[in-house]
C-alpha cells in the first residue's frame, strides 16, 4: 500500500509499505479525510521524535473500517468512524489511574506517526478498536469529524486542566485551531471574559465567534500588561495556553491569582526549562496550579464530543480553511501548516 | 417603613414597621427592582416555614445602598447592588468548610423572608455588606440582573451538582424559570444532548432557546419509558432536577446511567420520603450519586455570574415575561406566581 | 475439574465441570487460599442473583497462575497472583468513563460466580490478566492477601466515597469484615473521630483496633439519638454504611451534617425502596450527598493496597478468625458466613 | 506591653509596645504557649519581608482569651485558645473561592509578624476571633496543641495538595517539623511506601516513626538516581516538598510518574524562578502537576486537626525536642531555629 511519509529529517514523500498486520482487537481502517497537523511539523522539520525514516505521517483522520481482528464486537468492514490521535491501551496501569493517554509509559497512548505509523496511508492500523474508534454519527460531516481527533479534544483538555468555572475570566494564549478549541471550550464550561492573545486577523475574528471577548496582541505590549490594564489589576482566574515557547507560563503565572490554574496543551519542543516566576508564584505558597497534558483519546471521548457537534453545540466549520481532494494533496496541505499563510486555520484532505 | 408582607396563613398584604437596624458590617438597601419566587407563595399558601405574622416577603432584588455599617469598605449609599437570595456567615464553620449557604445550620444561609424580614419593602438589611452585596455592573439592566439573586445560581447549582461534563446527555426535570435556567447551565458547562421536561408552550419555546434539544411531556406516557427509547435504552449521564415531588427522583433514577449523578434544586415541600429504587439503584452500589443543594449566594458568585451576563453568556430576557412598575403591583405580581398563568415565566415589579 | 458450587436455591456441593476455555487475553487461575463471602451466602440462601444451577461459587482468591492466553504479557504459569473479586473489562465505555465496575452494564465487572463460575473450583477464569491480576508481593502471606480480593477495596472503598477528610468525625454502620475495613480506611485517610455501629464483642475489639474510637450498640437504643447526643447535637461529618438495610440510609440522615456524605457499601438485598427523610434531607437542598458503589477491582487497586500491607499500613490478620486447610473445608466455610457464629470474622480455606 | 521583636535587620530584642486595639470581631490574647519558626528566622536575618523595624514576632501560640469586642459570640476571657499561624477574612473574595489564605491578597491571609505584631508578647490581636479561633480541648496539652498552629496544617496541606490516595507511593523531601509532618500526614491519607529524604539522625528517627518507609539521603547520591533505583525504575505516585530551594522541584519531575502530583509547602525565599526541566515534564503534556500553597488556617481546620490529637491518630510529642519556660528564653529558642542544632527539631517556650 501507499503511504505519505517522513523519509528522513526535512524530508517527505511517497513510500510503498505492506499493510499493516490486524491483530485480534485491532482494526484496519481506509482515511475518508484527513487533515495534518502541527505536530507533524515538529516531527519532520524540528525532528522532535528524532530521525525517523520512512514513517507515515498524520494522526487525525475520519475513515471506513476495512478489516477488524477476531475479538473486535462493535465494529465491522464498512462502518465509518472517527479516530482518536490518542489511541489508548485502557487495560495499562496509568488508564486505570485515570492517565490513559500515558498507557505505557508517559505520552505512549499516542502512537500514530510516532510508535507506528500514521494515518496518511491506504490503510492504517488502530489499536483496541472497541475502546478507541468512535462511530461516525449520521449527518455528521467527515470533513468536520476529522477536527474531533486532535484539534477539539486538545483544545477543549486545556479549558479541562484549567478548570473553567461559571463567570472565571480566562486568559487563552495562542488562536490556532487548538487555541480556538480553547476559548471555545472555556465558553462552553461556563467562563465570563475571555481573553484571547494573537494577532492574525482570520484567528482573531475566529477567536471572537467562539467567544473571546477581548483580543490581546503581543506586538501592542507585554502580555501580561495589558491582561493587568485590562482587569484592573485583578488579574485572571484561569489560563489555557495553546502557543508559545518554555517561556509563556512565567509570562502568564503574575497574571493569574491565587488559587487560578494554568492548562497547558502546547506542545514545548525546544528549551531545557520551563520557568516560574519565584515571587509572582508565591513564594511557593500561592496556590497557583501548573498543569499541562496530552488529550484524552479512546471511543467514549470521542462519542462526547461528537455528540457536541451533532447537538449545535460546537461548530467546527470557521477551523476548516483548505479543503483539497484526493492523495496528491498531501504534501500541499502539510506544507500549509509549515509556512502557516495567514489565510490557513486547518486544511483538510478527503479520500 | 411600608413592607408587602405575610400577615398570616394565606394572608398577605401591607405592613408599617420600623426601618431595620444596620449593625456593624451590614446595609440597608432600598429595592430598585424585586420578583417574587414560588417560595413566597409556598411561605403564605402552603405554610412551609409554619404560620409567620407580618413578615415581609422576598428575596430577590436589585437595590441601591442606603446606609452602610462603620466596618464596611466596599459599598456606600447610593452604590447599585446585586443581592443574593442566600447571604451566608462567612466566618461560619459550615462556610469554612465550603458550604456557605448552610451556614450557622442547615439552609440558615437563607435569611431573607425566613429568619428576617425580606425585600418587598422601602427598605431592607443586607448581612456582611461587603461578603454579600455586589455592585451592578455598568451596563446591566437592574430588572435583568434581578434573576441573579435566586433563579439563575439555582438552575446553574443545579448543573453543578450534576457536575455536567463536555458531551454528556443530560435529563433537566421541570422548565419553570429554574428549570430554565438548568437547561442553560448544563449547555454552559457543555452538555451535549439534553432532554427538558415540561409542557407549557412558552417554557418549551424558552427551554429550545436555552439549549433543550429534546422536549419530554408527562402527558405522553411515563418519563422514564421515554427517556429510554429517545436513548435506544441507554439512559442519560447526568439529571438535574428542577420541579416535581419527593417521588421525582424515583422515576429519574432506572434511566441514569451508572456513575450518573443528580443534582436537585427543587424545594420539596411535602412528603415524609424521597424514596430510591432499590434494584435500579444497582442494589446500593450503582454510583448513582443523590444530591440536593440550596444554591451557592454571597458577593463573588453574583460577580461571576453577572460577568456570564455581561459577556454575552447568558441572556435572561425571556424568563421575565411579566414587568410592573410601582409597589402597588407586588401583590398582582405575587398572584401570577400563585396561579402560574400559561404566559408567565417570570414577573418583575419595577420600582 | 472439581467444583464447589450452588446447585440451586438453598443447595450447595461438589460437581464436575469442564476447565475453563483461557482466551487470548485471560488467564486460567489455581487457587492457593479463597475465602467464602456473605454474597456466596445472599447467592444461595436469599436468591440475590435467581436460581443460578451448578454454579460454582466464591469471589475470593489468591492463586497461581496455571495457563496464559496468547496475549498476556506480564504473567506467566507458576506466577502468585492476587485475584481481585471485580475484574473489569478495561476497554468499556463505563471504565473510560471511570466507573471500570460497572463495565459492560451496571455492576457487571462482577463475574465471578455472578456471569460465570467462581473460584472454588481447581481452576477459575480469569478475564483480562494484564488488567485484572497483580503479583503477590514476596513477603506477603496469602492467606492474608485474599484480604485484598473484597473485604479491604469494598471497606475502603466506603471512605472513598464519604470523601473522609483530615478531622472528619465518621460514623461507620457494621463492624462484619467489611464495616472493619471501612473503620480501619476512615482512619487511613485521616479520620478524627469514629463512631462504629455493633455488638458482637470480637468485632468491637477489632472496631477499636482499626480505629474506632467510640461504639455504638443499637440494644442501647436509637442509632441518631446515640450519635446526636455523643456528639453534643452537631452530628456527623461523614458515614459509611457496611451494614443494615435499605433504611439504614433514613436512619443515617438526620446525624449527618450539611456538605456530608453517605457512602454505602452494604449490599441492599431486599426491600422495594431506599427512603431518605425529607426534612432531615434539607428538604431537598441540604447537600447531604447519598451514594453507594461496587467497589473498584483490577490490577492497579489490587498493587496499591497491596502496597499498604507490605508497608505496614494496615494488618488483616485481625480479621481472619477461622483458617481451614482444604478443599474439603470449603462448605464448612461457607456454612460458618452463613450461621456467623459469635467467634467468626472471617474464614479463609488453604489449598 | 512587652513583647520580644524584630528591632530591624539581623537584631532582635525586647520592646515595649502600646496593647492592641481589640475590634468589634476580635479577640487580644495572651499567650500560654508559643513557638519560634524557621519563617521568624527568615524574617530577622534573611530580610524575607524587608527591613522591618520593631515588629513583634511570632505566629505559633496557645493562649487565654483577655479580651473580645462586641460582636465576639463563641469566646470569652479566660478561654483557652489555639490560634492558626493563617487568620483569613473570611468574607473575602479569595476565600469565597476557597482559598482563604489568600484573603485580601496572595498570602494576605498570614497576619502575624507580617501585617501586624505577632505572638511574642504579652498580648496579641486575632482578627475575626469567631472565624479564628478554636477552644483547646480538654486535656489537650497547649504545650502540643503548639503544633497545630503552623507545623501540622503545614506539612497535612503537603499530602493535600499532592493529592495522597490508598497505596501511594510518595516522596517527601526535608524532615525538618514540616516534613515531618507531611510524612504523617501522607501516612494518615493512605499512603503505602515513603520515601523521606534527610540526613540528621534525630529527624531520620522521627520520620521512621511517622510513616517513612525508607530515608534518602544526598549525600549517597542524586536523588532522583536514588528514587529511581529503589523503584525499580517507576518513580513516584506523588511527591510533597518541604525544604530546599528553588531547584528542587527540577530534581523531582523526573521521579514522578505521569498523573503524579508535586504539593510544595517550603517557603521559597530566594532564587528567581523555579525551573521544571521541559522533557521530564513530558513536553508540557505529562499531567505532573505542580502547586504549592499556603496552609489553611482558621477554626474549622484547627478544631479538625486538633480533634485527631484528641482522639490518638497523631502524636506530636517526637517534634518538641526543647521546652523552655518563660519569655525569657524567646531568644534562647530562637536562636536554637537559627543554628539548627542536630538535636533540635521544634523548641516551645512555656509562659
């Protein structure tokens, strides 16, 4: 079968591979729409997994099932469904802990495009199929479900890991489709004002429908001066951040008051240190919670917040800027995400 | 002072008393905009609080701040106030130990109309001035913000309870304006289904307008029965209940799921029992989890939800269906609430 | 194989079955100690689960592992391992949800002698080895650990879900096996006073020794009017029940604090309703919470409480009054739950 | 009055002060037992608050009520007293959210020695004396009860922000009082193995007997190298911090298991970040989460702790090496927190 890969450092394109093995819980699935990802960025140009060669790329995919191991009861050859990027083993020891994306080890329960391969191919391989596909729900759009495998769940865990309560003020750092995800899910866990820092004009009016209420630009001052101008002084109650470097917590931390939580769901792939602030933490002693995960994957979280879109409760359409067809876009819409022009939120490739 | 008032059972009318004493961290308020609540009515019809003579009824209001205690720092005569149906003793051991509203015993966080005269008068004592009052945000129309004295934390408290999550179904059981506004928190703290039950053609429309997706009517067959076939037998994640008898929480308990939870924020007011079913009830070991609360009041909760309103959160123009001016019409208003009229949610009596 | 097993209502014996089929994930389990349980007893006596024909019976065990399926990777034939009674099946969308107890349905992750045989026979099944089994700890005697299987996660479990807390006054109903580890897992999470409702002079010595400061005999009179008036009329903060009926819960209420919590772990095997008393319940808004739960099974609880033996937290050996030595033992056992003689805690039979 | 102060930088010594003001709310006390801390330390020769000119010092006391103001209800002259080191405003905003430590302002909740004179004189003013105080029980030695100011919601506010649970594996580092504390406090949550990292034998002793499994030493290497190789290379469940510097919190991600929590309760007084190394934290997506907080003080926490003194689950004995009588011996003990003598854990003057 095909699969578009990382060759090596800096390097993509088309390989030949054999499908993959199904195993007895297993299921092999054919992509319907795919989209890429950040991550597989990092992975290619920053080599943030290393030097991997010839590893197929991509981990938010909606597809058709094509093949399902012995053991599989809730899914058959033909169903659609959407795909987890985080595919857990939920017999682990850190699942039954409540840490099922860490299943094997800390991050493990990802392992699309980084453990195997990804989801850019014919055909690809997933795990405990019962516990990790999700049906597709009818009149759900392929097209939009595929922002259910990575953009929402990452987006919507940060506004969990802060936890948003009724009328909190929420600061939201980063408007790229996971920041976005986030003011949306910090809207729709109750908050009040929410602040929003970014300045491409699209994210911007994107950022406001989802719900900021105020748009803080980096290029307009220090960040957390103009958070402290604008509350008077008060500071926020929780923090999402969703961009950045090792380097945004400390920025973050004397805007936040005691007691508030930071979420972290950016992925820091450079930097030896994340700091905190000794004084603006407290001394150590002021309650200001710093936090930062992996989203969770597997079926249930799939159902739930699949269950969101078909309800009218989130819609994902203002994410999905570029929408290609067919295999020979691949390689377009993951440079897309690399040169990010500022018409792009996320591209989508369909099968 | 005039105060519109429980003269006895079944018994309501005007009263002059004496202008309450202003102790040392209290105020005096003088009402801007007030509503009654089916509490009243239950206080002068049903006798829930026994047979009380000349007490002044209510306890939501909007108000401006007429004389102020030497300890208070934060309010003056002439500020604009939000005031909470529940204003505890902070310093309680019960508010120390995060529940405030039962502070200096179960429910004592509820004064006004109970342990006090209430706010259907010229004048009315707020306790602890500067923990329970909040100022009236610019902006905010003072007959608005008098559904954040009792109906909007009420129904909130109630998605709270039932620790609604991103994407669970939720069953909200009755769509008065409490009802209402637990249709509203439960899509605020990301419910994705939910199922409201009622009848009244106007609560419907509201409950729609609020986040329902489904609406359930009694009067077409057992709750229960329904709620299992619009689920395919599956059931709901979380319940609030907001109306109904002490025999609700029987019928709502075979379709939650195991692990559910129920919050209820309905006054139960007669009856010996609220009874469980023993079998649906997993035997005693389902993880259904049984959970009443008087609503959360004191100064930040009405900050933060007043912010919900600010921000464009919440809009709770469709609740007050009804709007007066001038204390002469208290008791037209009281009446409504009484005798539920099919195009009343709420009235307001403007002053 | 041999069997101990329920022959239908009110009979028990010997009967010959076939070995277990090990599926790929499973492993076939020797037993090295197993102890009989009052729900044996409700099984066979009372009917609990209808009449069950030739099934073999028992939910308690530590064994050594005698085949694998191909799947397993952490255990291998001639292992000791802890069997915990719940063995969920890890991928439901009840254990995702973090109610593993309830996989598959309510309270279905029970299926020893429940959806199959037991493990009183030569061999038992086991669903789920990687998940569901733990190592036994060298050092650790196995008698002892078949503590570990029900009697310490379901006793434990009962704090859990009370939520006790550093200070919390707890008032434990039953002081059989269970009520002993809720005892002794009230003061292992930082109980300050506890009250422990019996009267058999064995268990009240053990009460005293896990923890119990006060006890409370029923024969002296009413169960709250004890509580209320040792307590000087404040109540409770806290209550696990692990014993009683379905009025237990009633008779609980009233001694409990508003924000307390009831958790039940007693099995209510008949009775048409649980009551909860409406006044004493805040009419419904006094956030007395009632929950009751199956205790949480699998291999990580199985390790962590474990763990608390091996370190010397918590000594079972206090609850261990009979030990027998063979299979021939096994309905004398099972007899001695069934009668529960004055001297009788618990029975564990050596094989 | 006289009271033993910080007359500035580096100087301490007696001076004679104008008896506080009692307000409304309060209380002034005389203490009956007091006890110097590392913070008082920190205060005189590390200029942690500033220079500071004759401030009393002191905030750990058992002492008789002398006086109250008008709205005092629950006390009285003569009163025996424990007073928290943390007095909140209980109406505050900051702990209406629940953290009232944080009252009126991050850490604002310590007023001893900070705001206002501490309890090294003959009299001292306690804000909210009904919010602040707690009644020494009856035959609770105020010699111990000492303890329950500072060093026993300390080093319990450790477990409770790493969040301890039944059989956890849990890292203390420091065995000063508050690790000490914190070692019981891990033990009394449920706590399986523990490590305690420390060097003096007096402190190695004490640990032992509160609960540590096994004592870590620096000076036989890393810790992280230490903790790793003990588990077997898994690490840690939680991890509670009560000494070192701003670098210890790096030396401890490593060892954390993903989900693990880092309670830090050490006063960090110099340094100007805390670092988290980027990839042990894994990538900002590890769930290690880390805070630190300030004790809770206030009635309700020193009535609940101290009734686990009362009722046997925690002896403080081992912690108070040094007893002295009378105020002159301030200084005596003082200095002996000063210089840390190997025989020293926690002196208490007696007045």
């Amino acid at each position: 079968m095909k699969g578009f890969a990382m060759l090596g450092l800096n390097r993509v394109g088309w390989i030949e591979k054999e499908k993959p093995q199904c195993g007895a819980l297993d299921a092999l699935v054919s992509p319907l729409a795919v989209a890429p990802c950040t991550s597989d960025v990092h992975t290619v140009w920053e080599g943030a997994l290393g030097d991997r060669h010839d590893m197929i790329l991509g981990h938010e995919a909606v597809g058709i099932v094509s093949e399902v191991g012995a053991l599989v009861r809730d899914f058959k050859p033909g169903d659609k469904v959407i795909v987890p990027a985080i595919t857990p083993d939920w017999n682990s020891l850190e699942a039954q802990g409540g840490y099922s994306m860490h299943s094997g080890g800390m991050l493990a329960g990802w392992k699309f495009s980084n453990f195997k391969d990804g989801v850019f191919g014919e055909f690809f391989h997933v795990n405990d199929a019962d516990g990790n596909l999700a049906h597709l729900p009818d009149g759900l759009d392929p097209v939009e479900a595929v922002m259910l495998s990575d953009m929402v769940p990452t987006g919507f865990h940060g506004a969990e890991l802060a936890d948003v309560q009724y009328g909190d003020t929420v600061l939201v750092v980063g408007i790229g489709p996971v920041g976005l995800m986030a003011v949306a899910g910090a809207a729709l866990r109750g908050a009040g004002r929410i602040f929003a820092v970014g300045s491409r004009a699209l994210c911007i009016e994107a950022a406001r429908g989802y719900g900021a209420t105020e748009i803080i630009d980096y290029h307009n001052g220090d960040l957390g001066a103009q958070v402290m101008e604008m509350t008077g002084g008060k500071g926020v109650d929780k923090a999402i951040i969703a961009g950045g470097t090792v380097g945004t917590i400390a920025q973050v931390i004397p805007v936040l008051k005691p007691g508030g939580r930071i979420g972290n769901v950016n992925y820091l792939g450079s930097g030896e240190f994340v700091t905190i602030p000794r004084i603006e933490w407290g001394c150590g002693m002021g309650h200001k919670v710093v936090v930062g995960g992996l989203m969770p994957g597997g079926r249930l979280r799939m159902e739930k917040l699949a269950s969101m879109m078909v309800y009218g409760r989130l819609n994902v359409a203002p994410l999905i800027t570029h929408r290609f067809n067919g295999f020979e876009n691949m390689e377009k819409s993951l440079n897309l995400m690399k040169d990010k022009p500022r018409d792009l939120i996320k591209p989508v490739v369909i099968l």
